[in-house]
C-alpha cells in the first residue's frame, strides 16, 4: 500500500470511486481540481497493486484538521486502504500541531462510523437533516494525544 500525494492525472480514478458509491457525497474532477488552490488543502491517494484504490482530503486549520471526503474503491475495499489515508492524515495532525481531527458522516453510514470509531474518533454533536434535508450528519472527533504533537 503506497500512500502519495494526489496528481491531476489521478482525478478521473477519484470520480469513478466516487461513482461506485451511490449517495456519497461526490467532488468530481472539478471538485479536486478547485482544492489545488487551497493551501490549507491536502488530497492523498492510495495506491494498492499499482492502481489508485482511495482518496483522502482534508484542511489544516491548525489546531483543527477538518477531514472532508474519504472514499475506496468497491475492488479494493477492507484491505486497509482508508485506515492507511487516516493514518497519513494523523501524521499530517501531528507535524503541523494540530490537537483535533474533526469530520461529518451520515448517521446510517455503518461502514464509516466503524472505520472512524476504531481510530479513536467519538461523537461530539448531530446535525438533522444535513444530507439532501433527510439524513442527520454525525460529527465526530478525536484528540490526538499529547504525546503526538
Ligand atoms: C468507509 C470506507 C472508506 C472504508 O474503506 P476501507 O478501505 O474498506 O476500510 P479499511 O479496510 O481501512 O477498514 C478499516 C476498519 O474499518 C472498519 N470497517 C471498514 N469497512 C467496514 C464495513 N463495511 N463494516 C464494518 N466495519 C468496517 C473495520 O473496523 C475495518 O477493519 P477490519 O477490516 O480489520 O475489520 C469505504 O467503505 C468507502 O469508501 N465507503 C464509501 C465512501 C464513504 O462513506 N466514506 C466515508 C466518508 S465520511
């Protein structure tokens, strides 16, 4: 598993994961595009059997990290994709001085709330209807511990 920075040439595999999970939330080509010229802004890919697998894209807004979009594709899922990206964003946590890594997930979105809760996430607030004025949002947070920064 290779974890790297993103590249304009990997936007297209980013759409067409984005596109294998009906509902989520997607960025498009466009959507990746326009955070080139955030500076705050990081995009990852992971990278399984030379192919890209995944995507992560988060904001330093020390002393937050503000998680916005995390998806793998249906052929690469549980083989530790998505906790290999999380794991790069707590690195990115700890050198940059940030205490918090927060984020938003649909609340009947089980698969994520597993991932998020075995790295050390917790529920912190909700808001109803978030997702096309139905589904509530889960926000979640974790501390990182003080021994990381
Ligand atoms: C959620 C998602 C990113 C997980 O990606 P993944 O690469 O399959 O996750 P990993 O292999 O790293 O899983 C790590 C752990 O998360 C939990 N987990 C992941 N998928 C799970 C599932 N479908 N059901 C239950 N637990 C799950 C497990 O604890 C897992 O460890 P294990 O495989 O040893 O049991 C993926 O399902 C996805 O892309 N979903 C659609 C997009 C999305 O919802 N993104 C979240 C945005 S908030």
């Amino acid at each position: 598993m290779l974890i790297r920075r993103a590249r304009k040439e990997d936007y297209p595999a980013f759409a067409a994961i984005e596109a294998e999970h009906p509902g989520y939330p997607a960025w498009g080509e466009r959507g990746f595009a326009a955070e080139e010229a955030n500076r705050n802004s990081v995009t990852l890919a992971a990278e399984l059997d030379g192919r890209t697998a995944g995507f992560i894209n988060f904001w330093i807004l020390r002393p937050q990290v503000q998680l916005n979009t995390l998806a793998v594709g249906r052929a690469f899922l549980r083989r530790g994709a998505a906790a290999a990206l999380l794991g790069k964003l707590f690195e990115y946590a700890a050198k940059s001085l940030c205490r918090e890594v927060d984020l938003e997930v649909n609340e009947h979105n089980a698969a994520a709330i597993a991932l998020y809760r075995r790295h050390g996430f917790e529920v912190v607030g909700k808001r109803p209807k978030f997702y096309n004025n139905t589904d509530a949002a889960l926000l979640l947070r974790r501390v990182l511990p003080s021994k990381d920064l």
